[in-house]
C-alpha cells in the first residue's frame, strides 16, 4: 500500500517546524504587538477627540464672556455720554446752588509767593475780609 503525499504547502509548514524545533503555529508576538497598537491608536483617537471637545466648550465660554463684557463697555459708554452731558451738569449746578458770579473780585492773599500779581486794584480784597491798603 501507498500513502498519498501531502500537500505542498503542509510539507513546507512541517519542514519549518523541524527545522526551528517548534510546532508550526502562527507567530503571536507580531500579531499581539500589532492588537496592542490597534488599541493604543484606537484611545488615543478617543483622548484627542475628547480634548477638542473640551477646548471648544472653553472657547464657547470665552466667546461668552468676550459678548457680555461688549454689551457692558456699551453700557458703561452710553451712561458716560449721559454723566457728560452739559445739559444735566448745569442743571444739577443750579440746584445745588452753584451760578455763575455777577461781578469778578480779585483775593489777595497776604504772605504767598507771587502776590503782588494783581490784575483789577481798585476792586481787590483781603482773605482775611479788610480792604486791601
């Protein structure tokens, strides 16, 4: 009787296996490193995602606040322009009485540096309210 020849690519698997001196199964470091960089990329892809998700909540947040402090300095203008307004501050004088003088009178003040600098003599008068000599 005759036994029928094995295949090529069985003989060449068997062939390797006694030469190497182990069986012939598959190489499983190669295929274990190439599952664990699989992985790996898989979460870091998760990670990165995951990091631009949170730097756009944060720039919405700024892109928020940048708004409301806009509408505020608005605020702040709008009420300035009003504080400034002639209109009002003359008003606001003249109630608490503040006008402008009738006649312009010149103080001397007796013993300050610069005080022989009088525009009007005849209508000066002393600080201290004596008429000037």
């Amino acid at each position: 009787m005759t036994s029928q020849a094995a295949p090529y690519a069985a003989r060449r698997a068997r062939e390797r296996a006694e030469a190497t001196g182990r069986p012939g199964s598959p190489r499983i470091i190669p295929l274990l490193f190439f599952t664990a960089l699989v992985i790996a990329i898989f979460f870091s892809m998760i990670y990165l995602r995951i990091a631009m998700d949170r730097s756009a909540f944060e720039l919405d947040s700024v892109n928020d606040q940048i708004t409301l402090e806009r509408s505020r300095t608005l605020d702040l203008r709008l009420e300035l322009a009003q504080l400034q307004d002639p209109q009002r501050i003359a008003t606001q004088a003249a109630q608490i009485g503040l006008v402008y003088p009738e006649e312009q009178i010149t103080l001397i003040v007796t013993g300050a540096p610069g005080s022989g600098d009088v525009l009007h003599e005849d209508s000066a008068v002393d600080a201290l309210g004596s008429p000037a000599p």
